[in-house]
C-alpha cells in the first residue's frame, strides 16, 4: 500500500496491486435473448405465440393468455410450470437471471 501526499484535510490511498484489475474492467455483457413471432396451433386453429431464443438455442414457447404470456415450454434451465408475464419483455429478463454462468458461451 502507498500513501500520497496529503491534499487538504484527506489523504489518498492506492493499493498498487489492485491496478491491473481496474486497467482490466470491462461491462457485464447480457446474453442475447430474442423473441420470433410465430402461430401455434390450439383449439382455436391458432393463437399469437413467441419463440424465445438465447444466441442460437431454443430456450421457450410464450403462448398468449388472459393478462399476458403464458410460458407453454421451456427448455433446459428455463423449465418451469405455471409462468404468465405481462410482457414479452418481462419474460426475456425472466430468461436472462436463469441462463447459468457460462451456459450461454458453450459450443
């Protein structure tokens, strides 16, 4: 630890082992979520439905339902039963905090 010289009433300090680390910073980078409009099938012939995709992967099936998006499917970490969003947005950031550490970065 280095001290520097006084400026006024307050003295800075700077842990010279804690630079690289700053120098090295860099934004959390959010993993690309999208959504495709597409018809699905029901009993009604079809319906408005989303297919939502992390990168290149299947992750669900949004089927719209009273009050918002009901999640139809969901594939992987984000299986889940009984899920309606009142958004596809809110279903995107819903599908962003399930993505586990580094599972968006595999081959």
């Amino acid at each position: 630890m280095m001290r520097a010289a006084g400026l006024g009433r307050y003295e800075w300090i700077l842990d010279w082992a804690l630079v690289p680390a700053l120098l090295d910073w860099r934004p959390a980078v959010m993993p690309h979520v999208t959504s495709q409009v597409i018809s699905a099938a029901s009993g009604r012939h079809h319906e408005s439905a989303y297919l939502m995709w992390v990168r290149d992967r299947l992750a669900a099936l949004l089927v719209e339902a009273e009050g918002g998006w009901f999640l139809q499917l969901g594939l992987g970490p984000f299986e889940a039963e009984g899920l309606i969003f009142a958004s596809v947005g809110e279903a995107e950031d819903w599908i962003r905090d399930c993505i586990p550490a580094g599972w968006a970065d595999a081959p």
